[in-house]
C-alpha cells in the first residue's frame, strides 16, 4: 500500500489509508489468512468505540482506561489499539499467555474501566474479584463478528487532543523491569517511521511480521506495508516461527535476536535458508547483536539486511547500526549526551566510554509503580535517573502515575564509547543499572536485592550477572547467623510467591557468601552504595562479577552444612535425574551443581527459548517425540520431565502394587468413583428397554474433540430419533466448550455451510472425565440423558499405564458411575488386543484395565454397557478440500498413519511380503457405534468386548494400492533395511515424525506380522468393514498436504 508521502503522526497515516487511492489495500493479515483493509480496520473500530461508550456511560466524564487482552495473532487486538487511538483512551497492551499473578498485579495497578478481549482468551471477572476491580468485559471477537454489518459513524480524527502527548500509550512490564507501567505519548508508535522508509523503500506488497505489533505497525503501513500477523506460538516454537515466515511470504521480520540465534539452533541451516529464502530485512531490538550472529546471518544469506536498533522503553527508538562495525547513529529528533558515570555534568571526550542520556520527541510521560517499584525522580541535572532508591509508598497514590518533568533526559543505564557526530558503540551496562535476560526482559537487580532482604533468613544481597552476554541474573546473599541456609528452591518460591516477582526477573543462580556490610545492600545508608551524603554509589562490574565468581553455590554449602535429603543435592538425584540434569547444563550453559534438586524447573534456570533446543536433544538421546515433552511444559521440574519420559510417575497411587491384576486395579477405580448412596439401586435391567422406548432421544458424548468422538458426534446428531447431544468439552464454560469444539470440527471439514442442520442439536457442556460428575456443573448433572458415547481418552502409544490412570482408567469409571446415576446404557470405545506375541503399550494396557470395570459394573451393577475393541482407524468417507490443516482430517495417533506420513517424509516405502494391515473407515465406525446404541438390543450391552477391525490385505496390496494413487512420484520401494536406515537418518535429525516411528516401530512390526498370519490362516475377511483403491487415494491426498503442510 503505497503512500504519496511519508506520515508525520499515526492519525495522518489512518487519514490517507481512508482515502480512495488506498481503500482497496490489505493493511493487516491474521494468522488465519483473515485480512484487513484500513477502511475495514476503522469501520470495526467504531462499533467497538458504540460499544464501549453505551457500556461505560457512568463514567464518561473522565478519560477511560482500557486494557487490550489478546494473542498475538489476533486481528482483534489491532481493531483494540485503533479504537482506543481515535477515541482517545488510555490504553494498556497486556499479553493474553501472561502469568494471571502478573496480569492481576497490572490490572489492579492501571484500574481499567474496561477490559478488550476475545472468545478464546476471555478474563474471567471472578479470577479478579479478589483484587478488587470490577471492569467491564467485552468479547470484541463475538462483538464484531455481529457487528459487520451494523452502520455506524466512522470515528473523528480530530477530537481537541494532541497526538504528540494528549493520549497515553502504556506498556507493560511484560517487555520493561518489575512492577512498573511505561507511558508514552502516541507520538513513539511512529518513532521507527524514519529507518523504515529506507528499508521498505516503499514497497507495494512489503509484508512484515511483528513481535511488538502495537509499536511498530504504524511505521510498517507509513511505508506501503503489510503487517501479518503470526501464529501465537511462532515467538515461543521455533520450528513454527520459521513456517510461519515461509508460509507467510514474509519480506522482513521485527525481533529479538533471541529468537534468530535460536532458530539457527533448532534447525538445519538448509531448512533456515529455505524459510527466510524471501526475507529482506531484519530488524533487531531488546538484546544486542553479537558479530558472531550477522556474520552468520551473512554467510547464509548475503543478500540479507541486517539492522541493529539501540532503544529503551522509555525512550523509544533511539539509533540505529546497519553493520558489524557496532557503530550506532542517532535517528532524527534524538537528542542523547555521553557523560562521565559519576558527573552527569561532565562530557566525555571523543573515544572514551560514558553513561550514555537520551531525550527524543517520544519520550516517556512517566510510570505507573507499586510498592515495589522505584519511585523516578528529576535529578539536578534535568535527567531522569533509572537508579533511584528504593522509596516507601506509604504516601503515594499508586492509581495515579509518577510524571516527569517535560523535556528531561533518560539515563538509560548502558556505557558507550563516544564517536564523531553523536555516534556510538555499545560497551556495557552500568554497574547495578538492569540487566537484560533471556527473552529480552529488563530486569534492575537492586530491585531484586531489596526483595531478597525482605526474606527472613537473609541478611545482605548482591544481584548482577558474570557474563552480560549470558542473559542471566546471579544473586548471593548472606544468611543470619542464627538461621539456616535456604534452598534455592525456597528463594525461588518467596520472589515468585510472597513477593509477585514475574518468572523471568528471579535469578537463575543462588550463592552463598559472607558478604561484608559495605557490599551488602540498598538499604543500609553506611555502605558502598551510598555515601554520607546519602547519594548513591557504585560498585563496579569488576567487583560485582568477583564477589559472583568467588561465592560458592548455595545448595552446595547448604549440602555440606546437612544431612542429604531427597532434594537438596545432585548426588540425591537419580542416575536419571543426572542424566537429564547435564543436558539441562549443557542447553542452558549454567554449571551442573547448579541444578540441585529434582523440583527445579527449566523456565526457572532461563529456558523459554532454549525448549526448542532442549526438544531436539531429548528426542536423540531419550529417544523420545518432542510432542510428549510439549505435554508438561506447564510442569517442567526435572522429577516430571524423567517421570515423563520414562512413563513413570512420581506419585503413583499408594494402593497399586506391581502385582496388582488389571481386574483389581478396575475394582479399586470403579469403587473410588462410585457414589456410596447408589449403592443399593439394583433395577437396571429395565433401562435398555426404557431407553428403546423413548422417541426423543438425547445423548451424551464424551471425547467429543478427539478424532472418533468428533465424527461419532456428527453421526449422532443426524440420528432423526436424537433431539439433543450434549457434547462434553474440557473447558472452563460452556461459551468456550462450544468455540473449542466448533473449531475443531470445521478443521477437520466434520462441519461445513451447506451441511451443519445436525450442529443445531448439539449441546456443548463444559466437564472433565477425571472428575467426580464428569466435572459437570450441580444443574447439569439432572439433565435427562438416554445414552452415552464415551469416547474420550488420551491416546498415547509412549505413555504408560500409570501416565494415563487419570483419562482411560478413572475417567470410564467416572463415565461408568454418570451413566448409572442417570439409568443410561453406554458404549465404550476401547482398542484392540495386542495381536500375537506383541507387546502391549501402556494406552492398551490402561484401556484392558477399563474393559474390567465395564465387566464389573455390568455384573455388580447392572449398567447395560457395550464395549467396542476398535482397529486401526483411517479417514471417513469424502476428502474435504482446501482445509486451513489437511492434517486434521487424519487420525494423528494411528500406527499406519505416523509410518506412511514418515515413508512420504523420506520419499521410500518398505517392502515386507510378512506383513498384513486392517484400517477403519472412521464414518463407518460411527455408524456402527450409533446404531447399536439407538437399537439398544440387550445382546449387545453385556459389557463382553467387540472386536471390530477391518478387512485384512497384504502390505504389497496396500502399497500398489498407494503407489497407484497421487503419491506415485513420492514414493519408491525400497528393501526394509535401507528403508530403517533412512528412517533413523531422518530421526537423527529430530524430526518428530520420524523419532515417533522409530520408537513405535518394534510394536508395529509385531502386529503387521501377526495380522499377516491371521490372514493367511483364513480369518479376518469378512466383507462388514472394508476400503478400495478410492478410499485410498483419498488418504494419499490427505497424507500428502499434511506433509507439504
């Protein structure tokens, strides 16, 4: 989108993207391939601006607060930002995966009137009742989604404020140190107008992808471009990043040089090459950019522009470097000083190194604090010091901001060496200034230190860092003498929890050290930070990094001083835990005595970005897909992590032994879930016949979003006897049961415009299996139902039996105890026997358990319940095109679908004249499964299982078959050795698919030999379950663009 001229002000650049020469252009994309004009982007805008005014009428009187709650792949959170621009509120961009502590500790700080948010990411106002806010909330999503159409006056542009400094821009402690708000005047959303142009050059189809979106969109669209927004999880996956650059079409990307040195560790430089093949430019910010990393980025693509931007937060863009010279030159209307560290009156000469102070048209207005937070105060020297102390807030109004006095100076905290022109270099961060840690945050380390003191056992503390390029903060502290030494762990856990610290600003290391008085802290006036006079000294980085080097770690003297304990010491840990334990080092490059205890968790010890790197090693040395370490990210200490991977859990309910039988384990779980009042009720061998006689069926469905149980719950509801099918979804409301399931079933083209009437019967009820109730709501449990379908489970072919109680064992009898308290029979969907002498994997082993419990509620009990042992399951009847993810169509967890996915991965299919397959059609199935429970026909609902599977063919049949389809130039036969040996070639690499495969491959093998000697003994043809070379191609089509994909 071309402009005519380049914009001075954000309002200007909205006032010519109106016009008609531009009307037409895309100004925004959305992660889902939604796009935006900016006519479109200001007509939304005004619904939500009627919106919020009809809401918020009581309050007109003053100038409303909004805080913006959404992903960053959300074009919604765009619509937000401009709504609250032309409206003139103040606004506050808080990232939707904050912690909800760290998000609770804002919103109580800023006080919003109202709070903008979508469906998906929707804050609950219970979650903030006890803080004591009460704002409005709208699901801007639901909002204009109605609102399309609805005609309403566009928005002034000019309603009596001035852009320069009349609105606020405020930003969150989520990219600047603890507890504090930085507000800006709108003028900084196009501070970065100025290098931009030279780089866009006034590109018509420019297309940039943003990780602050807010910030930089309006310099973007000042020169022609589009801004595309990425995937949500594109700035924490690297792997999705770099495809979603690809896919994407990206011409130039804005981030932290965090997430491209990461990238270069996670994949091959090949697949690098291949996504940024298109990109242009990169622009760098938060970190600094080491010439190790732009001669790499060279190297790999000479045509590749390179920018270092030097900026703060409360500053804004401040210059820029375009080479590895390091030499920064300041951007138009910067004013900056290089001044001696201890004289801010003081210039320093050409070449010398100095504190470096900036003013820019874009600077600051003030802070939002707490009691935490450093009040900023004016200096004699007309510069706002960021080192201020520490000061009681006892009298101060913290819902109103600390403002600065107009035309200051920043004092940023970092040293340069002074150059010709107001140019500089980049040395070092003063001493106690802030420290920038993995991901880019600014932490101050004297806050921390002052937090630290507030521990009991703790007298004195020192925070900084050894190596500033490492990104991570150190403390030492020293203990009173009458307590005892913390643990890390302990320290942790009171900055996290007693003091709100956000995760990323506790630090990575703990030491120990007697620390003298006059080292010790912010908060005695006699020591080395201050001088009589009560102004602040410094200790240099040089005596910081000595007392950090040569303090001991403090678990290993908290180890020498007691007894080992099971969590206080490496030597306590596992040879497991160990093992797992120097990847961690090695990944995080940290020493391996730091990692002291099985409790310690990987984002703690900085991991955010290094996961990806993590995933990949793990999955060569554990031989273990990176998708199961994906499953505890939420819980990533080093006790759960081994537990994970090895299918052993810590905490393994005390009443199952080794020798327990799968019939005993069924009784002990159907016993905890039954309720003791129901005990005596034994007329259930009416309830088939009640339930046959009932015109107006409803059925509950559980597993509803996963493969089977999605068309199963089409298939239900088509049934013209079904009036209703209450769908259980886990989710914490019904709102977002029915969005997460309605998502789920379009992907997968389950549901589509012209075919839906069946969706008009469904229910979605929020629930979880594993809870007493199926964790229904007290209302929704005396709902009538006449059936159950319960399909849900985690299917896991890696986990154990034990790693999966909680889903398939204890959620059957859950459902088991539901369907008896409602006098309903129920079908279970369970999985078939291990074929032959193969072994059984922990997902069959749980589900043969919860084939017992059926038997024994049928026996005991007298519920009616049809168990269903079902094979191999492949896709249904049609191949629904142009699907946003052609993998969704296809069951993720089938054996023959992980080996043919990783046989079109590596381009050869094995030849095996040994082996023999059966797939499921996944309609037919749930045909079959609906059927029986509509005719409950009591032969049927003796909980004896089914075995369903089927017809058998040889695996030369198959691969004719296949290679007759659309995959006849994807494949080639190859012998079964070569084929393995490409196999573990390509897992070698980390690719999941293959890592997969190679881990499930003895199993498979086992059962296509065992289903080829059924076959040949005659049995397993039966004509009731078969596929055809049509059904086929249509699964070469769905395998192939899941791979493309």
């Amino acid at each position: 989108m071309k402009m005519m001229k380049a914009a001075k002000s954000w309002n200007e650049i909205l006032e010519i993207g109106l016009s008609d020469n531009y009307k037409s252009r895309t100004a925004v994309e959305g992660a889902d391939n939604q796009v935006l004009t900016f006519h479109q982007i200001v007509h939304l805008a005004s619904v939500l601006q009627h919106e919020i005014i009809e809401t918020t009428r009581d309050t007109m009187e003053k100038k409303l607060t909004i805080a913006l709650v959404f992903p960053k792949s959300s074009i919604y959170g765009i619509v937000s930002t401009i709504t609250a621009l032309l409206s003139g509120f103040q606004f506050v961009e808080i990232p939707s995966n904050s912690e909800m502590s760290e998000m609770s500790r804002v919103l109580k700080l800023i006080c919003p009137d109202v709070v903008l948010s979508d469906q998906n990411h929707y804050l609950q106002k219970k979650k903030l009742s006890a803080i004591g806010i009460s704002p409005i909330f709208i699901a801007v999503d639901k909002l204009l989604e109605n609102g399309k159409t609805q005609q309403k006056e566009l928005l002034s542009f000019n309603n009596g404020w001035n852009h320069d400094d009349g609105v606020y821009c405020i930003m969150t402690s989520g990219t600047t140190s603890l507890s504090k708000i930085v507000m800006l005047p709108t003028s900084a959303l196009i501070c970065a107008s100025s290098y931009f142009e030279i780089d866009m050059n006034n590109s018509e189809s420019f297309r940039v992808g943003l990780f602050w979106i807010q910030y930089y969109m309006f310099a973007v669209w000042n020169h022609g471009g589009t801004v595309v927004l990425l995937n949500e999880k594109a700035f924490v996956d690297m792997n999705i990043f770099l495809r979603s650059v690809l896919d994407q079409q990206l011409d130039a990307v804005f981030v932290t040089p965090s997430i491209i040195s990461a990238c270069l560790d996670s994949v091959s430089e090949q697949e690098f090459i291949k996504a940024f093949a298109l990109i242009k430019v990169i622009w760098f910010t938060g970190e600094s950019v080491t010439i190790q990393l732009r001669r790499r980025l060279n190297n790999l693509l000479p045509q590749l522009k390179v920018i270092s931007v030097y900026s703060t937060m409360e500053s804004g863009d401040i210059a820029i470097c375009r080479d590895e010279t390091g030499i920064f030159k300041p951007l138009p209307n910067v004013s900056l000083k290089i001044v001696d560290p201890n004289d801010s009156s003081s210039i320093v000469p050409l070449g010398e190194i100095g504190a470096i102070h900036v003013l820019t048209k874009w600077s600051m207005i003030g802070y939002f604090t707490d009691e935490t937070q450093f009040i900023h105060k004016v200096s004699d020297d007309e510069s706002v010091d960021s080192l201020a102390s520490i000061s009681s807030m006892s009298n101060v109004d913290v819902s109103s901001p600390i403002l600065t006095k107009k035309n200051t100076f920043f004092r940023t905290g970092d040293l340069v060496k002074r150059g010709e022109q107001d140019n500089f270099e980049f040395v070092a961060r003063e001493a106690n200034a802030h420290v920038k840690v993995i991901g880019g945050f600014k932490v101050f380390p004297q806050i921390i230190e002052s937090l630290l003191m507030r521990h009991p056992q703790i007298e004195f503390a020192l925070c900084g860092t050894t190596d500033i390029s490492s990104g991570r903060l150190e403390a030492t502290v020293s203990i009173r003498d009458d307590t005892d030494l913390p643990s890390s762990n302990d320290l942790r856990a009171f900055l996290l929890k007693d003091q709100g610290v956000p995760r990323y600003a506790v630090p990575t290391i703990f030491r120990c050290a007697a620390l003298p008085n006059k080292v010790a802290t912010a908060q005695n006036n006699e020591d080395l930070y201050f001088s009589t006079t009560g102004k602040k000294k410094q200790l240099s980085q040089i005596q910081i990094t000595r007392i950090l080097e040569q303090s001991p770690l403090l678990d290993t003297e908290r180890t020498k001083i007691s007894q080992c304990t099971e969590h206080n010491s490496l030597h306590c840990l596992s040879q497991r835990e160990i093992d797992m334990a120097k990847i961690w080092a090695d990944v995080l490059s940290m020493p391996l005595d730091a990692i002291s205890s099985a409790d310690m968790n990987f984002f703690d010890l900085g991991g955010s970005l290094n996961f990806v790197k993590l995933k990949a090693r793990l999955g060569i040395e554990f031989n273990v897909p990176p998708q199961i370490i994906d499953k505890i990210i939420e819980v990533p200490t080093l006790r759960n992590m081994v537990a994970a991977l090895t299918g052993v859990q810590s905490d393994i309910n005390k009443n199952e032994t080794k020798d327990e039988t799968p019939a005993e384990h069924g009784r002990r779980a159907l016993l905890a879930c039954l309720n003791e009042d129901l005990h005596d009720i034994t007329y259930y061998n009416t309830v088939l016949a009640a339930c046959r006689g009932i015109k107006e069926k409803r059925i509950l469905v559980t597993g509803c979003t996963g493969y089977v149980g999605a068309y199963m719950t089409r298939c239900i509801a088509e049934q013209p006897n079904v009036t209703v099918v209450y769908a259980l979804v886990r989710a914490d409301d019904d709102s977002t049961a029915t969005s997460r399931l309605y998502s789920i079933l379009s992907k997968r083209g389950i549901i589509n415009q012209e075919k839906k009437s069946w969706w008009n019967k469904v229910i979605c009820i929020a629930g979880d299996i594993t809870e007493p109730y199926l964790g229904l709501r007290s209302s929704a449990r005396d709902m009538p139902v006449h059936g159950i379908i319960h399909a849900a489970a985690e299917v896991n072919m890696l986990k154990s039996k034990s790693a999966l109680e909680a889903p398939n064992i204890f959620g059957c009898a859950n459902a088991i105890a539901f369907a008896r308290l409602q006098k309903s029979p129920l079908v279970f969907t369970s999985t078939i026997l291990p074929v032959g002498n193969s072994e059984s994997t922990g997902y069959r082993a749980s589900k043969e358990v919860a084939e017992h419990i059926c038997a024994i509620a049928n026996e005991k009990y007298g519920v009616p319940i049809n168990v269903l042992q079902l094979g191999d399951i492949g896709i249904g009847d049609d191949l629904v095109n142009n699907l946003s993810d052609p993998a969704a169509v296809l069951p993720p967890d089938d054996y023959i679908i992980i080996l043919l996915r990783a046989c079109i991965l590596i381009g050869k299919i094995p030849e095996r004249s040994d082996w023999s397959i059966s797939i499921l059609n996944v309609d037919a199935i749930a045909r079959f499964t609906c059927d029986t429970l509509i005719q409950c026909e009591e032969k049927d609902f003796d909980a004896k299982p089914q075995e369903i599977k089927g017809d058998l063919f040889s695996w030369k049949t198959f691969c004719d078959w296949l290679l007759s389809s659309s995959l006849r130039n994807s494949l080639s036969r190859c012998d079964y050795q070569t084929w393995v040996n490409s196999i573990d070639k390509t897992a070698n690499q980390a690719n999941e698919i293959c890592v997969k495969l190679r881990l499930l491959l003895p199993s498979i093998e086992q059962e296509f030999i065992a289903e080829n000697n059924q076959r040949l003994s005659g049995k397993g043809s039966n004509g009731v379950f078969t596929i055809d070379p049509t059904w086929i191609s249509n699964l070469a089509l769905a395998l192939s663009a899941s791979i493309s994909n």
